[in-house]
C-alpha cells in the first residue's frame, strides 16, 4: 500500500480500461487496419507493429506505422481524414479476434460478489466496446460504460471516468482506476480515485509509463491479492 495512503479507504467501485486491460484486441486492429490500408498502398504490417502504439490515437498509429516502413502514401493523404474514416470502417469491422485476459470472467464475477460496482472507461467508441464486452460475455458485471465519444472529451481528461462513477452513483474517493496507459493513470489522478492500479501485462508504451501507479499487476487475477488492502470489511 502507498505510504500515503488511508488504510480506511472503503472501495465501492473498480473502473477497468478496455483494452490491454480486460480484452486482448490487438488481432483485431491489426487486421482492420491492415485492410484499410492496403488499398492505399501500405506494406503488410503484424501485430508487433501494432503492439507498440495500443493505447494511442488511429492517426498517431498511421503516423507510426508511415515512419516504421518509411512510407509515403503521397501528397493528396490527408492523416486526420484517413484516421476518421478508420474508426468508422473498424466500428463495424469483425471483432473475431479479440479475446479476454486470461482470468476476467472470473474477476469480475468475484469483484461484483464482494459487492463492489464495475465500470468500464475507454478511448474506444461506445457502441464498438459494448459489442465487444456482450460478445465476449463480460457486459453482465459492467455496470456503467463511457467510450472516446460519450462525453465531450477522452481520456486523460477526467470526463468520461467521472461520467462512469456518476452512473454507478460511487464518489472518486470511493474507485479505483485500473488500465495499462498512461492515459489511465491520468485520468485516475485527475479524477481524484483513491488508487490507480497499473496494468503491465497489457500494452504500456514504456514500462515507466506505469510508474505512477499505487500499485501495478502482472495479470488481471493479480487484483485478488488487492483486495483486502482496499475493502473495509
């Protein structure tokens, strides 16, 4: 526990970052981004490559991935309108390949039977990530949901995850914060949740990226051993 930290803190909620945190998405991307980009040109790319920028905007992945294979895709490409039109193409793109982190059925399930409330906050949109968690059988123990297009801002901007603890009627002091960004350990700060939990089995950036978090897991199951320093029983 953080020197700082109240033991008396009681949690009521958890609020989870999508994906790297409870689902492996990154198949599904790679194959949507690989065809939408194919027709403009751009080299056959894997999901190493598209490991490294999870986490970040689709113009800063395209960007990423021109600089990787030094590719031009000519003067008339215009980034921002490419970026746009992906996340319209990947809203409705199969999601086959998309699996949960080993263990989050099972954690959820215990989290909710300890009467704690979940949420999820995303910087994917909201349509695309509830079809993803009602398909892979998770939306039943998600009690609130905010995507990049629920509120006015995305994450780090502390709107969409207050957003989140308004609809499960929880205050900030009350949550804890769990994702694999540093978007996700800003949003938890600027929130003002009681702790931040730090992913590393997901897709950080940068391992510091995580660094700081209260308290960081090297997989989802690793919150059990969270639990009795957070609930008052």
């Amino acid at each position: 526990m953080p020197q700082d930290a109240d033991p008396k803190t009681e949690i009521r909620a958890i609020v989870f970052d999508l994906d790297g945190t409870l689902v492996d998405s990154v198949g599904d991307l790679t194959a949507a981004l690989q065809d939408f980009l194919a027709p403009l040109g751009f080299p056959a790319f894997t999901d190493a490559d598209i490991r490294r920028w999870m986490g970040t905007d689709a113009d800063d992945i395209i960007a990423g991935l021109m600089a990787d294979y030094a590719f031009d895709p000519g003067a008339a490409f215009d980034l921002a309108a490419a970026a746009s039109d992906f996340l319209d193409f990947y809203d409705v793109y199969p999601h086959g390949c998309s699996v949960p982190f080993d263990g989050a059925a099972e954690v959820l399930r215990e989290l909710t039977a300890a009467g704690l409330a979940i949420g999820v906050c995303t910087n994917k949109r909201e349509a695309l990530s509830r079809a993803i968690l009602t398909d892979l059988g998770l939306i039943g123990w998600i009690g609130a949901l905010a995507g990049c297009d629920t509120t006015d801002h995305k994450k780090p901007h502390p709107a969409p995850l207050l957003h989140v603890l308004d609809r499960l009627h929880i205050a900030p002091r009350n949550a804890i914060m769990v994702g694999d960004s540093i978007n996700d350990i800003l949003v938890g700060r600027a929130s003002g949740t009681a702790y931040v939990v730090g992913a590393d089995y997901g897709y950080p950036r940068r391992p510091e990226d995580l660094d700081g978090a209260d308290y960081r897991i090297k997989t989802l199951t690793g919150l059990r051993a969270l639990e009795k320093a957070w609930v008052v029983v």
